[in-house]
C-alpha cells in the first residue's frame, strides 16, 4: 500500500532518515505495539513517505478518528438531506459531504432531486450567499473539530451584528478528547500510544490531553505533518512504552503553546456549547458534540426549523466505524477496492481526502 525506501528516505533525506530507522529499531519494546495516529493528515504522510513499511514488524500503526467527515454519522447525513429539502432553503457545505451517503442517499443526490445545495470552501461564503440571498434561508452544515469552530463561531457572531436574519448553523461539529478517552477506556483494541493531532492542539493546548497518561497509562506525542515529525513522535512514543512512562509530550511546540489558543477558544465557546454526539460506528459519546448555545438561538437551524430525520442504518457491509476505531486496516474491509472506491464510495472513509480508506486506495494504485 505504501511507498519504498527511496521516496521515504528523499523525504526527509537520506541520512537523517537512517538515522531515524535506526533510532527506532534500538528504542524497539519488542512486544507487539499499536500506535494510533489521529488525525487524517498523519495518516497521508503516513502513507506517501511510507513509513509503515520501514517500520519494526510488531509496530503497528492504526488510522483513527481524525476525520470529521468520516465520523459523521449516516443519521446526521439524513438530517442535512432533510434540511436541504426547506421549501426555498439553501444548504451551504463542504464538497467532501456532498458525496458520502447516508442511509439511503448522499445530498449530491437530494442535489439532483432539486434541492439547493451549494458547495463553499469556508463558513464566510455560506455568510456572502445569505446576504445575496435576503428572501431565502441559507443553513450552513458546520462539520468539524475545535480547528474549524471558531471560524463558525464567528460567522455567527457576524451575521449578529451585521443584522442577518436568514443564516442558520446546522452544527455537527465534535471534539477531540472525548472520542480518545472513547477509544482508551474501549476493550476492543488496546492502544499503547496516540501520535495526537497538531491541528487540533493548536487550538486546545495541551492539557485536555493528559488524561490519557494520568487515567489510562497511555502516551501521547503532538506531533507536527512532516516526515520527520510523524519519525520522531513514533520514536517518542516506543521509547516512553520502552521505559514503562506514561506521559503526554509536545513535539510540535513550535505551534502548539501549553494552553492552546486561548482567543480562539473563548470564541468557540461563546458560541457554542458541549452536547452528546453520534459517531459513525462508535454511537453517542456524551460530551463530544458542540451545539450552539441558547443566546444565539436565532442562528440555530436546529431550533428555527426544527427536522428529524428518521432512524438510520449504516450502510450495509460497510466497516469504516471499525477502520476508524483501529479494529481493521481499510482493505480489510470485504468492500474496499471493489464495491467501494473513491468515484463509487459506500462509506465516507472512502469519501474524504483525510479519509483512511481513500488514502490507502490511492496509494494503492499510485504505482
């Protein structure tokens, strides 16, 4: 699936990838390792540099739930199709969420049946249409982690003081530390230690990830994007299971400050506020999802408009929940590269340029 040794070793130049390798293999516990890589960004200089492959044989690397697209559950995919469907509403979303399917079928299909659904890049275009668009309401389907938050909690903000009454957030954001603690406390797969997300930390800080050393005995390196990044923690990560630590480490503290971005999250939960959340293949983890909060109900879709969506299954032979959990690698998923493929996704794992599945296809086939 990955790339060979001379791609991975121009990456980050041949004698300091050595170096690395060899840094690795002396740190090496031994024992079998699962080390989970959070954030979908790891999972693609994962791949492209290849670093599985040059890996110790019982240093196993999972891809975990780092991609807010994938964790959108098919439930929450069916609500924005029902909210896509409001008599003269306009459904402003990122172009990954037009294709993944929900129980019966994917918003570029609710698209086709002539609902107004419109692909933006940021939440400030949603807020542009709304403005061109006084006599429709525009409702902007909010998916992300605390990176992208603030930028909704501030179009709200915006569309308050600039008197805009027909902008509405449909927020299926999440939160990060929740869904690990998910993962640590689960019996299902042992994880001995999260190369954590950069993005993520940036705004959070540190600390909301110490738990995992304080309350499960699990370590946690933030890593930086880059090949020699992801090396290093992954050196980080043995040698503190080595040395029987349990600790949380800052390897990306050239971004990421102990305390985070406070403006950024004073913003966010201005706005916002924490909420139960369904997770594709993990259910409802309480305190992972951020709803808007009730002083800014004017700009709640939820409150205004009000829609259920019916019960929702998951697609049928579809794994991305266990892909995401680190149960299964993607092409062990009886479907992946046969009935799902990124022009013909059954899942959104297969969907998203942060998703694991569609990055192990991709790779797959580069050659």
């Amino acid at each position: 699936m990955e790339r060979g040794h001379e791609e991975f070793m121009s990456g980050v130049g041949r004698e300091n990838a050595q170096k690395l390798r060899k840094a690795i293999e002396d740190i090496n516990p031994g024992r079998p390792i699962n080390l989970m890589e959070v954030c979908g960004t790891h999972t693609m200089t994962i791949a492209r540099s290849g670093i599985r492959n040059m890996l110790p044989k019982n240093v196993r690397l999972l891809s975990g739930p780092g991609c807010p697209v994938c964790v959108t559950s098919a439930g929450d995919i069916d609500k924005a199709i029902e909210y896509s469907r409001i008599s003269g509403a306009i459904l402003a979303t990122f172009g990954d969420m037009v294709r993944v399917p929900g129980s019966r079928y994917s918003l570029s299909q609710a698209r086709a049946e002539g609902s107004d659904v419109r692909v933006v890049y940021s939440v400030y275009e949603a807020l542009k249409i709304a403005e061109a668009n006084p006599g429709r309401s525009v409702i902007f389907e909010s998916i992300g982690f605390e990176t992208t938050v603030p930028s909704a909690a501030d179009a709200v903000k915006r569309a308050e003081e600039g008197g805009l009454k027909n902008f509405f957030v449909l927020s299926l954001n999440k939160t990060v530390p929740q869904v690990l603690e998910t993962l640590s406390a689960s019996e299902d797969v042992k994880i001995d230690g999260f190369i954590l997300p950069g993005h993520v930390a940036a705004i959070i800080g540190e600390r909301p990830f110490r738990f995992l050393a304080a309350d499960y005995g699990i370590n946690g390196i933030i890593s930086g994007f880059d090949t020699e990044d992801v090396l290093l923690s992954i050196a980080g990560l043995l040698k503190h299971i080595r040395d029987k630590e349990a600790v949380i480490e800052n390897q990306y503290s050239r971004v990421v400050a102990e305390q985070g971005n406070t403006a950024a999250l004073e913003l966010l939960y201005e706005v916002f506020e924490p909420c139960d959340a369904a997770w594709r293949g993990m259910g409802t983890i309480p305190g992972s999802g951020l709803k808007v909060r009730e002083e800014y109900a004017a700009y709640d879709a939820e409150r205004r408009f009000g829609i259920e969506a019916p019960d929702a299954e998951e697609p049928r032979g579809c794994r991305c929940g266990d892909v995401l959990k680190g149960l299964i690698d993607p092409q062990d998923c009886p479907l992946f590269g046969d009935k799902c493929i990124p022009d013909n996704p059954v899942g959104p794992c297969m969907v998203s340029s942060e998703g694991s599945c569609g990055i192990w296809y991709r790779e797959r086939n580069a050659g």
